[in-house]
C-alpha cells in the first residue's frame, strides 16, 4: 500500500475499487468476525477463565464450544477439515450454475466460415 500511496502522491491515478480512505481498513467479513468474536469472548469470560485455570489439559473447543456454546450434539463443525480443494470445487460448481456467456464470433473463425458456405 505503501507504494501505492507513493504513486498516488506523484500523481498516478491509482484505482482499487475502493476509496482511498478504505485502503487500510479491514474487509467488511473480518470486521464482522472481529466483533463476533469479542462479543464471544465478553459472554463467555468466566467459562474461559475457568479452562484456562482449571481445566486447560481439555481442548479449548471441546470445554467451550461443545460444551458451553453450540446446541447438544451439533459440534460436529468443530472437526470438520476445509482443504483449498474444497473451496476449488464450490467455487467451480457455483460458476457452472451461471447461464454460459454467448461467444462472439470473430471474424475469420471457422464457425464463421461453415456457416457461410452453407448459404
């Protein structure tokens, strides 16, 4: 960002998609998570308090989320395992649920040409 801003100051037109004011500032989603999880930590100090005192041999997870936050019996989240591969392959099933673009046709393209010869 730094060079970013160097540039911008000599001049150079520099365009993210975003203010310039916003260049620093976190991504909307982290903000988000950032205040979901101090809100969580406010609501559950004393549990925490009492694992990290107590009971800090057991699991973070497993004393405080499974025990203390999630529903009884749907902690099955806490071991599931994301791999980039399976984000690959949301992404490629979301993007083959959107209507196919139209090609253009260029202009010496054999799809063209065939055309032309059968009129």
């Amino acid at each position: 960002m730094q060079t970013l801003r160097g540039l911008t100051a000599k001049g150079v037109k520099v365009d993210l998609g975003i203010p310039n004011e916003m260049w620093d500032s976190p991504h909307a989603e982290v903000t988000n998570i950032k205040k979901q999880c101090e809100l969580m930590r406010e609501e559950y100090e004393d549990d925490i308090e009492e694992w990290y005192f107590h009971r800090d041999s057991e699991p973070l997870s497993a004393f405080l989320c499974s025990e203390r936050v999630l529903p009884l019996g749907e902690d099955g989240c806490l071991s599931e395992v994301f791999s980039v591969s399976d984000a690959e392959k949301d992404e490629s099933q979301d993007s083959a649920k959107l209507p196919k673009k139209k090609q253009k046709k260029k202009k010496g393209d054999a799809r063209n040409e065939s055309s032309k010869q059968e009129l």
